[in-house]
C-alpha cells in the first residue's frame, strides 16, 4: 500500500473517494444522488434551494447551484460546514458495503484530494491546501476500522482465580 493516494477524478483508482462519486446516500430521510448533492444542499437547508440541488441532474450542476451567492448561503454555513461533510462522507461509507473494504484497504495511507481547483477541501494542487476532505475520510477510516486485535489475548482476573480455586 503506498504512503499516501491521492484522488480526484471519478473514474481514476480511486475515484470513488471523490463526492461526485456516483453512490447514492439517505440522509433527511431522503435519498440523494451523491454526496455532493447533500453536501451543496446543505448550504440552504430548509429552503427550497435544499429540494432544488438534490434533483440536481449531476453532482457538477449540484456543485455549481451550491456555489452561486443568487442562492442566501446559512448564516452558520463557516461553523457546520465540516460536521455536514462528515455526516456525507459517513454515510456513504457505512450504506455501501463495496466502499467500506475500499476505504479500510487504503490501511494508514495519507488521503489526498489532489486539485487546483480548491485550497480548503483539496491540497491546492501543490500540496500547501488544506485537504479537509482527505482528513475527514481518514476519520471516517479509522471510526470504520476494526480494533486491533491483541495477540496474547489477557485472562481476565475472575477466570485466573477459578482456576486456581480447582487446584
């Protein structure tokens, strides 16, 4: 496994780490079609925007609706807008089998969201961005992972007295 993978095209190898990844999520009692419709939603939940980017016919047109300021951005958006790509990247991973072995293959590698296109979520391109997404995904890795099994397994106390009360 290579120390770290880097991702952002959706049919690249690792594509399916990406939020345009074609993988629906139930979340709100609702399906959406990517992540990254829930995720663009969300900048308006409550409003009829939210509707609107989850019929979105693409992520990319659901990415777009999301970024246009024509739409009024939640006041709070700066606050929660990391909690609400958790909840995304969570649920994505937990609701599609095939996704989880995925993401616990990658082991200990670093995730990267290689792109120009963004500083906050990706690495810039250059690596000086920020990859929220790539650090949010190796949360979700490790929350996912099973724990390390001990090799010696411990006897526990009560069960070492029993056995020596049988002598």
């Amino acid at each position: 496994m290579p120390d770290k993978i880097t991702f952002y095209r959706v049919n690249d190898e690792y594509g399916c780490l990406s939020n345009f990844a074609p993988y629906p999520i139930m979340l709100k009692e609702k399906m959406w079609p990517t992540s990254e419709h829930y995720f663009q939603a969300q900048k308006f939940a409550g409003t009829s925007h939210e509707e609107e980017i989850r019929l979105a016919p693409s992520p990319s047109i659901a990415a777009a609706m999301g970024r246009s300021r024509q739409r009024p951005l939640r006041p709070d958006w700066e606050k929660v807008r990391e909690q609400i790509m958790y909840e995304a990247v969570y649920a994505k991973f937990t609701q599609h089998e095939e996704l989880r072995k995925m993401l616990l293959s990658t082991g200990d590698a670093l995730l990267i969201e290689h792109t120009v296109n963004d500083r906050y979520w990706a690495d810039g391109g250059d690596g000086t961005g920020q990859n929220r997404l790539g650090h949010i995904l190796m949360e979700v890795r490790r929350e996912l992972s099973p724990p390390p099994v001990n090799e010696t397994p411990t006897i526990p106390l009560i069960t070492r007295f029993k056995t020596w009360f049988k002598k």
